[in-house]
C-alpha cells in the first residue's frame, strides 16, 4: 500500500488530502480529481489565490517540521535528548533507512513533492486564467511569481538533502533531484536531473519571479514571497555554486542592506520572539512563515519550548559566544536541568498563551547577506571588502560601531575562519548548519556528541540521505543513493 497525494477543488478552496490505494505509486505523481485536468482545476482568479494559499501551507508545514530541524540536527552544535522519537534519533545518529515510514527519509521527500505537485497546478494555471480573465492580470502574475519562488525554493532544499553539494564533482554531473515543471501525470516516470541542472531550473525560475515581482508593489506582508526573497535565494544558490562574482554582482545591484536594516542590539531578540501580533515582522527579516500556530509543527516544541525541549546547544557552541555578545542571550538554562540549555530563535514573548504560539520561521534575513557578500568578497581576495561586511554584522552583536570592531585582513587563513564562525554564530538554529559543513567540504566533527556518529569524513555517501524506498519501487528510472 502507498499514499499518493492529490488536490481537490470544493468551493474555491484547495483540501488536500492523502489517498491510500492498492496499486504503487510514486510521490511525484498526482492523482486528478474526477476527470478534472490540471488545467481545469482553476475556474476563475479565487480559487487561483486560493490554491496558492494552500500551496503556503504546505510550505509552512515541511519548514516548520522534518527539514527544518534538520541542518542542525546534522551539524556539530548540539546535543540530543536521547528519548526523542526514533525518527529524529536515528537522523541525529546518521542512520537513515529507506524502507522506515516514518523519518526525514520519506517524511522529507514526500512533504516537499506534495507542495511541489500544488505549486505546479498554481503554475501551470496560469495561461489558461490569463486568457480568460485579462482584466485580473497584475493578480494573476503576483500569483504566479510567487509560486515560481516556492518552486525554486522546493528544488533547493531537495538538493541540500537528498544530493551532495553543488561543487562535489568539478562539473556538477553528479545526481540531484526529479525536476519537472509540469505535475506528472500517474504512470509518468521521472529520473533524477544533474546537481547542474536541477540549479539550472532553480536559477531560471528565481530569475522570472524576480523580473514577474519586481513589477509589482510591494504592499504584501513578508510573509508572501516577493522579488526581494527571490534575490536573497538566488544569492545563497550562487554561493552555494562558488559562483562569488555573481553573489557579488547580484547583492550590490540589489540594495537589499539599505531595505531591510538590521535590527538593532537591543531588538535582536525580539526580532525571533513571538507576539501576539504576528503580523509585525522585524525591518531585517525579508521572508518570514508565520501563518500558522504552534499546534501544526513541531519545530518550536523541539527547540524552544522550556518544558518539551529536545535538541539543545552544547556548552562548547555556547562557549563561542561571549557574554557581551547579544546573540548569547537566545540560550536560556532549563530551571530543572541548568546544564541544559534551549535557544529563543522560535520562542514566544511571555504574554502570548501557549495555545497561540506563533510560528516564527526566517527564510532570510540580511545578516545573511552581508555573510554572503563576506564569503564572496574573501573568494575574490578583496579582503577588506570582506572584513567590512562581517564588521556589521559583529558590531551588531557586540552593540558597537562596526569601524571599532578589529579584523586582520593580512592573514587569509584567519579571516576565513573568522567569516565562517560569524556565519555559524549568526545563523544558529536557522537550519543551514549541516549545509555549509557539507559545501565547505569539511569533516564532520562533534566535540561534543550523544550520538552513534560523532565525526564523518569529507567526502561521505551519509552526508545525503537516501531516496525513499518506496519512490524507487514506484519509479524504475530513479537512481538510489550510495549507501
């Protein structure tokens, strides 16, 4: 038996629902509605919008549970509670077993084509509706752009989990994902695409959702993906490419640091706490998902709740923190077990009731981008050009002008080591750790570690996970991962 996913159209509003049936099917696939065709699944521009609501949902919902735990529970800053689920256990230890139901494996692959399938019905509606209903134009492309990042931003995260980074292989011929812009239909098998090519689809996409939004105003709250957040990908795809002079090119014709200013010391935590009023998003944060509470994911639960905690800094990443740096605030010791400690990244001010804990997910921030631009600059050996941008970023964390903070920029080796640390410091429990181990091309190594597997040397076939084992029976066309 298998689950498939597929899409249903009731009064405009898209229910998704997961459909259990004999025959075995592949997660790419979706089952049509009656003898509804994709095309016909969108009658006018509400159930357009209202797709693409259902399309954040499920985007929501796989960021805030499996995949967005996992960078960290991959990396080397933290500790585990050993009495976690077996499913999260076994991904902390680095033992993935493709034949298991649950656990990021399936758990993983499935969510991210389940919103993939929606984000191509949204996508490929588009023509149909244009036609139709020219006068609703300006909405039909606002839709059709922002569903164009979530499918970018689907492929990418398939990438970092189920394909070894972009630079594994010198050409990029290495396997990455399933890409396809249109919903396979049931019986339609379709492999693997290059690490090249599957950046190659993502990198086309960013790029028409940038041009589609970029025309559009910017009224939508943060938590709708815009041009701004198609830039911020697009600058972390590059860097994941080494391709420093586009990150460079990209980040300084976009003046994303001048539009969303840092936040100030003194506000760097509340910028992750909750509120009672969601909708007020940090000037920082250029995507935020908070559509839904804390009763649809886990995420805040794992990390961040001082009574369910599970995964948790260990003291020496707490130790890179000084006292005098802001950023050390976000740990707080468990009253019960003061040698634990739990992070503030999707904590809650203490006003807001438990039951409505909001979710408080940052895609981007433009602290990352002045670490993007760090990287790069120190690539192309401007090395005060890449000094300066780390200097922001630490002098907010230090509550100091960023002139007075000092950096050798005569010792290449050092200053990369430092630009390295500022991004694991800033970008703590912001689920890329793992990741920029994996694309720096380093050794995995725990000084501190509860788990089976403690170090793993660069290269390693379990630094990906393999593909489900039910999408390879389903899919003769799908290679398996070395194991």
């Amino acid at each position: 038996m298998n689950k498939i996913l597929y899409i249903k159209l009731v009064r405009t509003v898209l229910v998704f629902t997961l459909l259990t049936i004999s025959s075995c099917k592949s997660f790419l696939e979706i089952e049509p509605a009656g003898s509804l065709t994709g095309e016909k699944l969108f009658t006018n521009v509400e159930g357009y919008t209202s797709a693409m609501v259902g399309s954040y949902s499920l985007f929501t919902k796989y960021h805030l549970s499996q995949y967005g735990l996992y960078g960290e529970l991959r990396g080397d800053n933290v500790l585990l509670n050993q009495t976690l689920g077996t499913g999260v256990l076994a991904d902390y230890n680095y033992q993935s077993d493709p034949t298991l139901n649950l656990g990021a494996v399936r758990l993983i692959w499935q969510d991210i084509y389940e919103t993939l399938n929606n984000v191509n019905n949204v996508i490929e509606s588009r023509a149909s509706l244009l036609e139709a209903f020219p006068a609703s134009k300006a909405n039909i492309d606002q839709v059709y752009g922002e569903a164009l990042v979530l499918r970018a931003m689907c492929f990418f995260d398939l990438a970092n989990i189920y394909s070894q980074t972009y630079s594994y292989t010198t050409d990029a011929s290495h396997l990455g994902v399933p890409v396809f812009t249109q919903t396979p239909l049931p019986g339609v098998n379709t492999p693997r695409s290059t690490i090249k090519d599957t950046y190659s689809r993502i990198i086309t996409d960013l790029k028409e959702a940038q041009l589609i939004l970029s025309a559009r105003s910017n009224s939508k709250s943060k938590i709708y993906a815009s041009a701004d957040a198609a830039t911020a990908l697009l600058s972390r795809v590059y860097l994941y490419m080494r391709d420093w002079d586009a990150v460079i090119s990209l980040l300084e014709n976009q003046n994303l640091k001048s539009k969303y200013p840092l936040v100030s010391s003194a506000g760097y935590l509340n910028m992750f706490m909750g509120s009672n009023n969601p909708t007020i998003i940090a000037p920082e944060v250029i995507w935020q998902l908070n559509l839904n509470i804390i009763s649809s994911s886990y995420l805040p639960d794992i990390l961040s709740n001082p009574e369910t905690f599970y995964v948790y800094p260990h003291a020496t990443y707490r130790a890179l923190f000084e006292n005098t740096d802001i950023r050390s605030t976000q740990f707080v010791a468990n009253p019960r077990t003061p040698t634990m400690f739990y992070t503030l990244k999707y904590g809650k001010a203490d006003d807001v009731a438990r039951a409505n804990w909001p979710v408080n997910f940052k895609m981007f921030r433009s602290a990352e981008i002045y670490l993007n631009l760090a990287e790069a600059y120190y690539h192309k050996q401007q090395y005060e050009l890449a000094a300066n941008n780390i200097k922001v970023v630490r002098g907010r964390a230090y509550n100091v002008a960023p002139e007075t903070i000092t950096l050798s920029t005569t010792d290449p080796v050092a200053l990369l080591q430092q630009i390295k640390l500022e991004r694991r410091k800033e970008l703590s429990f912001e689920n890329q750790r793992i990741f920029d181990i994996m694309r720096y091309k380093e050794n995995l190594h725990r000084t501190e570690c509860n788990s089976a597997t403690c170090t793993l040397t660069y290269p390693n076939n379990k630094f990906v996970l393999p593909i489900p084992d039910m999408e390879i029976q389903a899919n003769p066309l799908i290679i398996q991962n070395p194991q």
